[in-house]
C-alpha cells in the first residue's frame, strides 16, 4: 500500500503564492506519473498541472504559466508551485501518482489540501 500526503495549502490573497507537496510513503514501489488536481463543492476534479516518468510537464491554459510541477525523486515528493494566485484558483487541492509495484501499475490519491484565495 502507499500512502500519500498533502500540505502547504492555505489562505492567501490574491497575487501572492503556495506550494504544495504531496509526500508517497510505503515501499516496494517507484513513482510514474504524477498529476493535481482540484476541485470545487459541486464540480468534478480538474487537471491542474501533470509531469511523466521523464519529467515531461503539461498544464490547462487555466494555470500555464503560473503553476509549475516539480519533483523530487530521492523525496518521493511532488511539489505544485502556484504564483499569481487568483481567487478562481480557490479548491480543494489533490496529488494523484501512478506507483509500480510488483509489475502492476496502481494509482492513488492524496487526501486533498484547502486553498482559499481572498481578492
């Protein structure tokens, strides 16, 4: 099993910045893909930033330029660096990883982390 946990979430005003990191603990596995996520009461989760076993990136137009996912292999850590924050980027955050684990690909996700951006 792996367990996955979220922090840096918060309050901020509009314009400043969070990061998030998203810790995988357990053991017999090594990390894919890692995504965030977000979502809003009465909406469904949206892909926020996404990076592959390479290291390849990708964003919705929503974020391109103000977000940036990075990780730390060594760390297990995925990390969602936000700027320019604006309200409409007020969620609740999610890190979704693709583990291998005995040949088999699993998925889990996080437990969510609150961020609330003021105007």
């Amino acid at each position: 099993q792996v367990q996955l946990v979220e922090s840096g979430g918060g309050l901020v005003q509009a314009g400043g910045s969070l990061r998030l990191s998203c810790v995988a603990s357990g053991s017999g596995f090594s990390i894919n893909a890692q995504e965030w996520y977000r979502q809003v009461p009465g909406n469904q989760r949206t892909l926020v930033a996404a990076i592959t076993s390479g290291g390849s990136t990708n964003y919705p137009d929503s974020v391109k330029g103000r977000f940036t996912i990075s990780r730390d292999n060594a760390k297990n850590t995925v990390y969602l660096q936000m700027n320019s924050l604006k309200p409409e980027d007020t969620a609740v955050y999610y890190c979704y990883t693709r583990v291998v684990r005995g040949g088999f690909l699993y998925a889990y996700w996080g437990q969510g982390t609150q961020v609330t951006v003021s105007s």
